[in-house]
C-alpha cells in the first residue's frame, strides 16, 4: 500500500466472519479498518453486522490496494463511497489531523461529509464527462492519465472555487448569452485555474481570418513575451498551452446555429468544428515552421 497505510501499523481485527486489519482506533468509539478481498467485496455483510452491533466505524475494501471501496457506519447510517490510492492517502492523512481533537462525533460527521462527497464527484466521473473521438487511447484516459504526476496533485482548494462561483452564477447562466457567459463564469474559471489567456488573437485560415476566443499561457510573463510578437504568429502560439472556445451556457456544441441570438457570431459550422479548424490551422502552421527549418 502507500507509505501511509504502511506507517498506520495494521492489526489483525475481525468484523463479524470478515477478516480485517485495524487502521485506527479514535477514543474506543470510531474504528478504521481494511479488508482485503480476492473475488468480491463483503460491504453487505460487514455493514449489516456493524448496523447490528452498532459500531461506528469506517472500512476500506480493496482487492488490488489501488482503487478502494468505503464503507461508513454510525448506527443505522451508512455512506458508501469508491476512491483510488492517492485519494485514500489524503483523506487518511486528514483524518489524522481530525483524530487529534479526540471530538469523535465531529470527527464521524466530517467522515460522512467527506464520503458522501466524493460519493457524488464519482458518479459524476463515473459517467465519462468527456468524449472520445480517437485523439487520446482511452487506455491513456482511464489509466495512463491516473498516473501522472499532474493527475497526484491536491486540487480540492480550486475544485471548491469553482463549485462556489458555479452556485454564484448558475442561475445568471441560463439567460446569459456567449459574451456575458464569457465574462461572468469562463474568465474567472480561466484565471481560478491559473491560466493568462490573449482573446481573439487574428490567425491566417485557408478560408480567411480565424478568431479563436482565448490563447492560453502558463503566466503573465509568457503571454507577455508572445503577443508582442505582432507580425509573427508562430511565436504567439509557441509559448501557448491550449487554445479555447467559448460558448453560452447549455449550448450543443455539435450542432450548427446560422441564427442563434446567443451565440457572439453567426457561425456556419457547430462548435466542436470549430475548434477543430483551429488545431487543423495551427498544426499546419507548425508542420510549415518545421518545413522551413528543416
């Protein structure tokens, strides 16, 4: 397992018929356990003997110490919840810090929170908010991208931020056409997530000019150094991490809208062409750059 878990000294425990190992111990009150099954895991079995008996106590299942099942019980209440590695590693360290205030009943409401949170953030992951036309392997998506150093990163402080300004703005988002979208939700979502962005840099398209919304950049100091090139468009975009298209709220990005009110443009193709006449524009840039260098 993780250093963590390594470091929690497991005991042998048992809960009913079930084979566990003790994690923690919080006051003889709030019990942590791990079970580790090969086929399937026994959440039914051990939830109704924890109702039973009336235990409060928090189980981790796993069969491959990389993705886990939870299991909260406090009396007739129960939370259930999946989770990777580096999830359980943080929210174990947390529970840590919470385990020295000795206050269990705070201490199994913010477990109950905590779980019933992520128990959301899943579903909602679970449901592939994404769609896959053949760019990445969806082996990359589902497990190659997991293990990046990036994917490790804490990013529950942004994650609260960006729900906050959501709840803030939602109800303004469903009147707002592109422009006020633009300027009430996706710039403060741009800048919440640390990027400098250029709006509506002039790019040379095989049909005219183009119009991307924003060019993205690590820092002010890069976006500085590339929209100063003014007569250079490959040293615009050299420094650029993405490229983005905005839209109101609720749009179908798939469908194309000659006369849409709301839309900042008329535009003769959907959204997602859109955009993908960028990439073709820029990756063409960049292949004659090449060309001329070679």
């Amino acid at each position: 397992m993780g250093l963590l878990l390594d470091l929690l000294e497991p005991l042998p425990a048992r809960i009913g018929d079930q084979s566990a190992d003790l994690l923690l111990d919080i006051e003889n009150l709030f019990k942590v356990y791990v079970i580790h099954y090969k086929a399937t895991a026994p959440v039914k079995q051990t939830e109704r003997h924890l109702a039973k008996t009336g235990a409060s106590a928090l189980v981790l299942f796993t069969k491959d110490n990389q993705n886990f099942e939870l299991l909260f019980v406090a009396g007739a209440e129960a939370e259930m919840a999946k989770a990777d590695r580096a999830w359980v590693e943080r929210f174990l360290n947390q529970l840590l810090e919470h385990k020295a205030t000795k206050d269990v009943l705070a201490i199994e409401e913010w477990v109950r929170s905590v779980l019933k949170e992520q128990a959301v953030q899943e579903s909602w992951r679970s449901k592939r908010p994404y769609t896959n036309q053949g760019l990445f392997s969806e082996h990359y998506l589902e497990t190659r991208l997991r293990e990046t150093s990036e994917w490790q990163e804490d990013f529950e402080p942004q994650r609260r931020k960006l729900l906050e300004l959501y709840e803030e703005k939602k109800e303004l988002l469903k009147n707002a056409n592109e422009a006020q979208t633009e300027e009430e939700f996706i710039q403060p979502v741009l800048r919440l997530l640390g990027f400098s962005y250029w709006v509506q840099p002039k790019t040379k398209g095989t049909g005219g000019a183009e119009f991307p919304d924003y060019v993205l950049y690590p820092n002010e100091g890069a976006k500085r150094q590339a929209v100063t090139q003014k007569n250079d468009e490959s040293k615009l975009y050299a420094p650029a991490l993405a490229i983005a298209e905005a839209k109101y709220w609720e749009r179908d990005l798939d469908v194309r809208r000659r006369a849409d009110p709301c839309d900042l443009a008329a535009s003769a193709v959907s959204p997602a062409f859109q955009i993908a006449r960028y990439l073709v524009v820029l990756r063409s840039k960049r292949h004659r750059l090449r060309g001329k260098r070679g």
